[in-house]
C-alpha cells in the first residue's frame, strides 16, 4: 500500500478507504511532535511501523528532532532508538511518570 503525504500527516488508503494514518505537528524549522497513529483494527500492525519508518526518513531529511506523543510509536522508538532524531526529554511509556489515559466522564441532562 502506498504512503500519502500531506503537510501534518501521513496516509494509507485502499480504493479511498482509510487504512491507516500519522499525525504530527511542526512546532518549529526544528522540531516536530509526533501527535498520533491510527491503524484500523482489520489492518496489519505492520502499517503503523510502515508510517513511523516514513515519518522517520522525512524528520530525517528536514534534519529536525522530534517528540514523540503516541504511545505505540514511544514503544517503536525504545526498540529501535533513533538518538540524532528523538528530542531530550521525552514523556516515558510505562511506569509512574507515564501519562495516563484520561477518564472522560459525560454527563447527560437527564443526571
């Protein structure tokens, strides 16, 4: 499948269906966030690495460092370290500094 890039983000479709897609913000000429990775859960696992290796060859050429949000993609980059890429300081994926999921708790008028 072929990667569609866009400015912010990085596609994979199949007959104008959404696969898979990465999203990231340009914070600066130097730094980038990679903010989120979605993969429908009938696609292989193998496009969210197929989109980070992408993102990585594209942070790469623009010779920025990156922060990365996603916890799949924390996940991807501690097996595969990528010290010249990743910027200092990153938000750790596991353990009792992790970020947590946020409880969202909606409230109807009927309460």
């Amino acid at each position: 499948m072929a990667i569609s890039e866009a400015p912010g983000a990085l596609t994979s479709a199949t007959n104008g269906q959404l696969n898979a897609s990465l999203h990231y913000l340009v914070l600066s000429p130097q730094q980038w966030v990679l903010e989120q990775i979605f993969v429908r859960p009938e696609q292989p696992v193998s496009l969210a690495v197929d989109l980070i290796k992408r993102f990585t060859s594209l942070a790469q050429a623009a010779q920025v460092t990156v922060k990365v949000l996603d916890p799949y993609a924390k996940r991807y980059f501690a097996q595969h370290p990528a010290p010249d890429l990743l910027a200092a300081h990153q938000l750790p994926v596991s353990g009792p500094h992790a970020v947590q999921p946020v409880d969202l708790n909606y409230h109807t008028e009927e309460e």
